[in-house]
C-alpha cells in the first residue's frame, strides 16, 4: 500500500528539537523524503503498524502532529509536481 507521511513538530525548544530529528530518522527507515517534513512510503500491513508505534512513541500528542495518508493509486497518472521531483520512482520495482 502507498503512504504519505506529514508531520508537524512544535521546535520551539530543545526537546521539541530532538523530537522532530527522530521523527524524520524514523520515516527515512520506511520511506523516501520529498519535502521537509513530508515522506511517500510503500509498506505491507507490517510495516505500516510498526511505522505508526514507532511515531506515536516519538511525538508529544499534545503538541505535535503526524498524518497519515493512504492511497489506492499512487501513480504519475494521478500525481502532479510543481518543481523539483523528489518522490517515489514509480515505474522500476520495488523491494519491500
């Protein structure tokens, strides 16, 4: 299944800081960065319950915030990029 993982950290302080680091060295163990702040992922049911603990476990539920997308169909057919194009390379096969 596709993924794209969003998130917003509070970095106002140190803690914040380091919360927002681990939170992007999570999401590179599971997929590709394309912006700041923003990955596309391909995982099995596997992966993606231990991506979503791995998080959950990382951010202050208060004060921060994860999303997660879902997409059936995650193809240049239905993606537009304006600039720069760091996603997914969609047409070479995967290894999950």
């Amino acid at each position: 299944m596709f993924y794209v993982v969003t998130y917003d950290v509070a970095t106002d302080t140190k803690e914040g800081q380091r919360r927002l680091r681990r939170i992007a060295q999570a999401c590179e163990g599971y997929g590709q960065r394309v912006q700041k702040s923003v990955f596309e992922c391909v995982l099995d049911q596997t992966r993606y319950v231990e991506l979503v603990h791995r998080l959950g476990d990382v951010i202050r539920r208060d004060e921060d915030s994860v999303r997660i997308y879902r997409t059936q169909d995650f193809t240049r057919n239905n993606l537009v990029v304006l600039g720069k194009d760091l996603g997914l390379h969609l047409d070479s096969p995967w290894t999950v």
